[in-house]
C-alpha cells in the first residue's frame, strides 16, 4: 500500500500489525538497504566520478591522461573504474597533525 502525503484530501487509512509481523517488515527492509549498501558498482560515469571527487571534467581528463585513475573508453564513452578512484583517494588522503 502507498500512501500519498502530498494528497491532503486523501483520507489516511489505518490498521494494526502484531509485532512479529512488524519486526519481521523492518528486518526485511534493513536487510535490503544493507545488501545494497554492500554492492559497489565497479565502474563509474565521468558525472559519478566527478561528483566522489568534487572535481571538474578538466581535472578528471587530467587524471585520466597522468594515469592516476584508471578508465575504460567505449567510443566515446568513457568509464572509470571504481577501485582506482577509490585507491587515488588512499594515496592522496592527507593524515591530521
């Protein structure tokens, strides 16, 4: 059931749920929000690498062309993998002092 609560003129519908039936709802969509928190995608758009960066597309053809990140090109897609974005960020992590 979805309810719409923009809709004001919609009357709200209510029921009782024993609590089993309720911890058992709340375990299956905590377990579906972690299972996806656990699948990393392993290549990301140029927009998608960008955005973790906080980079501008000069600066990630930058990155591309040094060879810091590693990418994958399609035509004229470009892909970027997950893993070495991840890695450029270790490396250039800077430790408090």
């Amino acid at each position: 059931m979805n309810y719409n609560f923009d809709n004001k003129s919609e009357p709200v519908q209510i029921f009782a749920i024993d609590s089993i039936t309720l911890y058992q709802l709340v375990k299956q969509a905590t377990d579906k929000l972690l299972s996806q928190q656990k699948e990393k995608k392993q290549w990301l758009s140029a927009s998608e690498c960008m955005n973790l960066l906080n980079i501008r597309r000069t600066t990630l053809c930058k990155l591309r062309q040094t060879g810091a990140i590693s990418y994958a090109k399609f035509g004229r897609k470009i892909l970027y993998s997950a893993e070495s974005v991840e890695q450029y960020l270790l490396e250039n992590t800077q430790e408090k002092f």
